[in-house]
C-alpha cells in the first residue's frame, strides 16, 4: 500500500519481527526524530530482571538518553512508550495499559503517565517491546509502525487539523489497509491536540476504533505535560499498524492458567459488578455521589468537600446520558467495561460549535474537577470534557488549576483588568471554556494559566504583588504536578499519598483515603507508613506489567470483606501471580511481585535526585492538602475543628479567636505531616531527608555505579 497523499518519507527501516516469546519481542525501537536515526535496540535479560517492563523500560531507557542538567525541551529528552509483559493479554481483563515516560514541563522531572487503548499492545504485537523517541524535528512529522509489511518510517505531515478528533480519525482511516472496520481497528495512533502547544498540561492521546460505534475512541495518558513534550519535538502523531490480534498473541508460557485465572475474575465481574460500583454501566463516575457523602468531593479549589448541587452532576446523570450503556472496553477481552462515552453531543462553543461529536467519558475525575471550579451543569462537563481530550489538555490539571485563578479572583488577587476581561468567579462555565480555547489559540490570559499552578504563583507574586504564602498555601500542587480531584484534609495518610508520590500530586500511587479516613485501618504513623509502602509498590506493579488497577479493587469477590487484608483483595493478588506466571514462565508469590516494584520505585527516585529533585523539600504539599487555610474554611465545618482542638489539643475553642483556631490547628497538622514522613522514609529504607541508602539499592540489587554515584553525596 503506497502513503497517502501529503505524506514524503524522511527516513525508514526495514525489520525482520522477531516471534514473541512469553509476553517479549526482545527488542525496543529507538527512532530521533531529528536526524533520522531509526534503529533496534535489544532488551537484555537484566532489563527484564530488573526493570521488568512498562514504566520500567521506560525509567531505564530515559536514565541513559539524558544528564542531570536535561530539561524538557532538550532534544536529548525522550518520550518511550511501553505495554510490559501481560500488556496485550486478552484472557485476563485490564490488560491493555501502556506507560508513557518522560521528562515535565510542569515537574522539570521524570514524569510517568498509563494510558489505555490499543496502542501498546499493538506496538508489542508489530514486534516492539518498547519505542523510545528523541530529537526535535524541524517540520511536523508523523512515524508510522508497519506491523503487517514490518517497516518503520518517518514522515514529513501535510497541513492538517491536529486536533484529536479529527487528526487520529483521518490517520486510522488513512493507513488502514481497506476502508473496512476491522482493517481500521488493526490501526492505533497517538497525538496531542492545539492545546498541548501552547500550555504545559498537554495530554497524549491514545486512539481505539470502536467497531460499534463504528469511529474512533481516545484515551489519555494525561499527567504532567508529555503531550507538551510530544509537540515540542514537532510530533503531529504516531502511527502502529497490527497484526491480528489472537489469544495467544502474547506467546504465554500457559495459556490455560491465564484463561483460568480470567475465567475467576469475569465471573465475579458478571455477577458482582451491577451490586457493587457498576462500572460497566457507568465507570469510575459511579464516586461522584460517594465522594460528596463523605465531603471528600473538592468544590470551590478544594475548600469544601461537598454541594447541594451535586446531584446534577452525578452517576445517575451519566446512566442516561452513556451511549450503548454496556459493554465499553478500551481493550480487547477486557469485560470491566468501564470505558464509556456519550455520543451525538451538541457542542456549543469554540471552532466545531454546531457540530454532533462522541465524548469520551466524563471520568470521575473530569465531573469532580467541574464540582471544582463551581459548576454543576453536565453539559459543561462534556463540553469542557471534549475540548480537553481534543487539544490535548489534562482535565485534572486543567480544572484544578482553574479553580486556584478562580480563588485568586474572588480574593481579589485577580480580575478583569488582569484576566482579559474575563469574569474568573467559580461557577462561570463561560469564562472556563473561553480559558481553554485561549489555550488552544495560543492567546490571552489562558496562555498564563495553561503554565500551570507553580508558575501561576510566581507570575502573581512579581506581576500582582500576591502573598507567597497565601498561594502557596492554596495553590493545589505538589512538586509542580496540580493535585487530582479528592478532599484529603481529614486524611493524613492520603495527603502522604499525594506529597509523597513521586512525580507529584496523583493518586495512582496510593488511595488511603477510606482506609485512613472512614474505617481507621491504619491508625498509627507506622500503620500509615505500611501502608504508603505497599500500596504505591503494588500499583507500580500493574505499571510495569501492562496492567489496569481497576479489576484489581474495583470488583471484589464475595468474601473479600473476610479476610485478614480486604484492602489488598488477595484472591485477585493471587490471580495476578498466575498471570504474571502463565506469561513469563516465572513463578511467583506476593512479596515477589511486590520486591519488582520497589526496585524500579526506589530507581525512580534515584532518578529524581539525579535531576535536582527526590529529596524531602519536594515532598512538602500545599496546607490546603492538609487543613483550613482562611476562616470561612474553618468555620464552614466549626464543629468538626473545635472538637478536635479540645480532644487533640486540648485547647478550649471558646477561648479562642477564629484566627487563632487556624493558626493552632495549622501548626498540629502540619506536625503531623513530617511525622509521617519520617516514618515513611524510615520504612521505604531511605535517609531522613528522602534519599535511597547505598544499603537499600544494594538489598535490591540496583547498586549500578552511577546509581550509587548519585546517592552518594546525600547518605
């Protein structure tokens, strides 16, 4: 099949696939992108030992491609994409996640960022274990992998919308190898939209084609402003092209145990799913409710926890608005369903206003990032959901970051003169979307505000005269990533899951909050400190594997609740070591699993010291994380704060001033928050200001010298 028209080939290879052999291809695919340079690279058997795959392929190929000094917008900066081992499995559910690594715009530091869709496993299935893109190419490029004819080429791009929706469409159907619907499935692209140009909470988007609905869907790997990295290397998009997919594509070592160990599952999730969180109905917006009852659902740049208004916004509302109702799944066999769109939507504003176009989702996320900013209109939510997904914006970010200009405006540190005449109050849907396609555009104060809430602060202080302490007190980021969207002031070991996380504040590494919060599972710094160790290690596990967390917790077998650790769900731990089993050939237990992790985790944060970060100054968050910043904060739940002054503290509130309240329950919490992380720290086997010993990386096996070279000055 010859290119389409508008495309000119720059430079390609010819490969030779090589059989996959229980869940590896053996080789990763290096393309820069400013030279030309295409070549294969192998996967060595330490790679696999150690790194596994996934997020760890991706930390190792990062480590050796830049210095300590690298920034984002270095061509020596990479984007690598990989699926892990069980990525592509299509006998065990959630088995289609991809991990995206790079350097941040918004962070300056290794940033990872799972996606699902199709992508991963097809790049696996056309014969790659990971790709791995450098440079900075001069014109807008597109790099096409062949899987069905084995060529990698890189292509100069013709003019073209880049949006998401129309772009990834017109490239499936481009390089499909007939117009017919499953010759356009076997095609997967990534792009990033107009926003991811010109703000730093660009997205990449990962296409699927839903056969149907007979049009493509997208997910997102959306923290930390890869999609900005993607575009600033003049990307217009990637392009994989897969063999057919079978059962055993992957080449397990036994298949039968994989089918087994899917079997347990799909039949909890047939049967248990529609009583217990129904995502194949309604997704992970199902919290929406759950989280306003328990006044953990942010409204108002997280001052408060719920709304009288949220029902407007919640699972009910997207039960009739979700077409096809069920199942949606963003992978083959994966009978979790949860991903779900609604279809026809009329947009309103910006450059398809009058148009009917498919969403994608909302997600719980985006709907709670919407109660957010103040606004309880679902038409708005798929509205402000669209526009994010098709520029290339991360919703989390993007409504986060709004709220905190909102709070800026109301607190009179904005207003129009400054905005452009926009009325930044929360609960101006209008003015919201006007921001994001000033982003787009490239235009107006939403280029401000797409820099992100750490350098929004700095631009107020110098531009406005603002309070540093004000806004760095309110401003929901820690180390540069903006907070995603759960209430975490009543929950001391969630806001450790935030500060502590890694590449910033995102709960994909630990969700404390019901453990801590609602049933006091964890009540010491030592329980909590156990906690923020196994949990952020389990979920790097389905990272390095290929996996999606949500069939792991989000569907429960019937006696889970009676055994010793619900939290971890061990019937679905001990499914997770027969997969990991029946596909490598490598028997495992628990502790096995969860010893791969902490070696990549601990590399992880090596590699944050490495770049200038990793140490506890990073790992500070925002007080609003932790308590009530201003008074009408504090008075708002006045009976919750009192109580525990006098239990606490044993202070007597009726003797005290609303701002000496403040400033007592202040200074107890954030005592508090450094206590756990000395404990944290103590249990994970670091220094006291955050740094892996030279005795844990060699109890782990990661003593490489440049490892320890790096540790070194800090123990």
């Amino acid at each position: 099949m010859g290119l389409p028209a508008g495309f000119r080939v720059i430079a390609e290879m010819a490969y030779k696939a090589q059989p996959l052999g229980r869940g590896y291809t053996g080789h990763t695919l290096y393309i820069n992108v400013g030279s030309g340079k295409i070549e294969s690279r192998p996967v060595t058997q330490q790679m696999k030992d150690v790194f596994i795959g996934g997020k760890g392929f991706g930390l190792w190929r990062l480590w050796n491609a830049v210095q300590p000094k690298t920034q984002w917008d270095d061509p020596e900066n990479e984007i690598i994409v990989s699926s892990g081992p069980i990525g592509g499995t299509t006998a065990y559910p959630g088995s289609g996640k991809s991990i995206v690594v790079s350097l941040s715009p918004l962070t300056g530091n290794v940033i990872d960022s799972n996606v699902g869709g199709y992508f991963g496993p097809y790049l696996k299935f056309a014969g790659w274990d990971a790709l791995e893109v450098q440079g900075k190419a001069h014109e807008d490029v597109v790099v096409l992998i062949d899987g069905t004819t084995n060529v990698v080429q890189l292509l100069s791009c013709p003019k073209a919308d880049k949006n998401t929706h129309v772009f990834s469409e017109a490239l499936m159907r481009a390089f499909a190898s007939s117009e017919e619907a499953r010759d356009i499935a076997a095609v997967s692209t990534v792009t990033a939209g107009a926003g991811a140009e010109h703000a730093r909470w660009g997205c990449l988007n990962f296409s699927f084609f839903d056969l149907k609905r007979k049009a493509p869907r997208i997910k997102q790997a959306g923290r930390g402003g890869i999609g900005t990295v993607f575009r600033d290397k003049h990307i217009a998009a990637i392009v994989v092209k897969s063999p057919a997919v079978r059962p055993d594509s992957n080449a397990p070592a036994d298949l039968q145990r994989l089918q087994t160990a899917g079997a347990r599952i799909n039949k909890e999730i047939h049967e248990l799913d529609p009583k217990q969180c129904d995502m194949r109905r309604v997704g992970t917006a199902h919290l929406v409710e759950i989280m306003d009852e328990y006044d953990l659902l942010p409204t108002h740049n997280y001052r408060f926890g719920s709304h009288p208004d949220a029902s407007k916004i919640a699972s009910t509302v997207w039960r009739q608005r979700f077409g096809q109702n069920m199942p949606d799944s963003c992978w083959i066999g994966c009978t979790m369903s949860c991903s779900h769109a609604v279809d026809n939507f009329p947009l309103r504003t910006g450059p398809y206003k009058g148009e009917r176009v498919l969403v994608d989702g909302p997600e719980y996320e985006t709907a709670a990032g919407s109660a957010n900013l103040g606004v309880f209109d679902p038409d708005f939510v798929l509205e402000m959901n669209f526009y994010c997904d098709t520029y290339g914006i991360d919703t989390i970010s993007f409504t986060t970051g709004l709220a905190f200009v909102m709070e800026c405006y109301e607190a009179g540190i904005l207003d129009a003169a400054k905005t452009g005449g926009l009325d930044l109050r929360f609960g101006n849907g209008d003015a919201a979307l006007e921001i994001l396609h000033q982003m787009a555009r490239g235009q107006g104060f939403g280029v401000v505000v797409g820099q992100g809430i750490r350098r929004m602060k700095d631009h107020f202080v110098r531009e406005f005269g603002a309070s540093r302490s004000f806004l760095d007190a309110i401003g929901m980021e820690a180390k540069g990533l903006e907070y995603s969207e759960y209430v975490t002031k009543e929950s001391l070991a969630m806001q450790g899951g935030y500060g502590l996380a890694l590449k910033g504040a995102q709960h994909d590494e630990a969700w404390l909050i019901f453990m801590d919060m609602v049933n006091n599972q964890i009540p010491t710094f030592e329980d909590k400190a156990e906690a923020l160790h196994y949990f952020p290690m389990w979920r790097t596990w389905f990272g390095l594997v290929g996996h999606c967390k949500l069939p792991w917790n989000d569907i429960e077998p019937a006696g889970n609740a009676k055994t010793a650790e619900p939290a971890k769900v061990p019937e679905h731990v001990a499914n997770y070591c027969d997969v990991f089993a029946g596909v490598t050939g490598i028997e495992v237990k628990p502790a096995d699993l969860i010893r791969q992790s902490e070696r990549v985790y601990t590399f992880q944060r090596v590699f944050g010291v490495r770049m200038g970060y990793g140490t506890r100054k990073h790992d500070r968050i925002p007080y609003r994380s932790a308590g009530p910043v201003t008074v009408a904060e504090y008075e708002s739940r006045s009976d919750r704060y009192d109580a525990q002054l006098k239990e606490k503290l044993s202070l007597e509130p009726s003797m005290m001033t609303s701002e000496e309240k403040v400033a007592a329950l202040r200074a107890h919490r954030e005592t508090q928050y450094e206590k756990l992380t000395d404990a944290v720290y103590k249990r994970r086997g670091w220094t006291p200001d955050g740094v892996p010993t030279l005795a844990k990386l060699k109890e782990l096996g990661i003593d490489f010298p440049d490892v320890v070279a790096t540790v070194k000055p800090h123990q």
